[in-house]
C-alpha cells in the first residue's frame, strides 16, 4: 500500500491545491510513513484489513497532503539517505525501479469500478447491499430491524 500511498498523497496534493514544493514536501512524508506489512494478505494471516487498507493508505494520504499544506517540513533524501532511505532500508540499496512510465495506463487498462467509495472486490457486496435496501424498505423493513449481515465471497 506504500505507493497507493504516495500516489494518493500527490493526487490530493493537486486537488488541495498545494504548490510544487508542498506537494515535493508531503509525498517525502508518504516514503518516510513507510508501508504496512504485507501479511494481512497471505496465509496464515488473512484478515479483514484487506478491506480497508487501501482507505487506510489513502486517508493518511490525505493526512499528510494536509501537514505539508500547513507547513510540515518535507526530507529531500527520503528515498536516497545513507543507511536509513527507503532505497538502503526497503530495497537493499538498490534505487526504485519503475518497469513502466507515468500515465495513463492504469486508467486505460486495469479494471476500474468506481461505483462507490470500496476496493473493487467490495463492489459486488455493496451493490447487493444498495438492491436489497431498496427492495427491504418497499417491504417496510429498516435497518433497526437487521440483526446481522454475513457477506461470503
């Protein structure tokens, strides 16, 4: 989630409309931040965090967008300092390498669905959800009356 990150921390930098510098300043937040753990995704661990880890990146995205907006400092060398950049801790002193250019590619083809405010995997639950409140309250059912939900998937 450590480039959803830093991608969402620019994206918002932009819509904040924070200058060059302060948009520089809190993306070098976003790499030092660092990343979760992996593990909620895998054996033995999977969890329920991959539901809302993406959120959780893009909340603190929007966290940190807002720092620098007020004046947060930002550190110039996050990825490349001595011992303790993102390249020496996170990639064994080897730089990022980006294996394709900036653009429009995931727009254009990683599949998209923005319905609502979930990660592509909870867009079918929600959507659920959405048909079966409208079809619970013609029937005079409301929410008060719904003891529990369970979702497989």
């Amino acid at each position: 989630m450590l480039l959803v990150k830093v991608a969402s921390t620019a994206v918002v930098g932009r819509l904040l409309g924070l200058s060059r510098d302060e948009i520089v300043n809190a993306i070098s937040l976003a790499w030092v931040d660092g990343q979760s753990l992996r593990t909620y995704r895998h054996a033995p661990n999977t969890g329920s965090r991959k539901s809302w880890a993406a959120g959780d990146a893009t909340s603190r995205a929007v966290r940190l967008a807002l720092m620098a907006r007020t004046g947060e400092m930002g550190y110039p060398t996050a990825l490349s300092a001595k011992t303790w950049g993102f390249y020496d801790v996170s990639l064994k002193g080897e730089p990022l390498k980006i294996s394709r250019g900036y653009g429009s590619y995931v727009m254009e083809n990683v599949l998209f669905k923005i319905s609502y405010p979930a990660e592509f995997h909870a867009q079918t639950a929600v959507e659920a959800a959405m048909q079966i409140h409208g079809r619970l309250a013609e029937l005079g059912v409301g929410p008060e009356q719904i003891e529990r939900i369970t979702v497989r998937t």
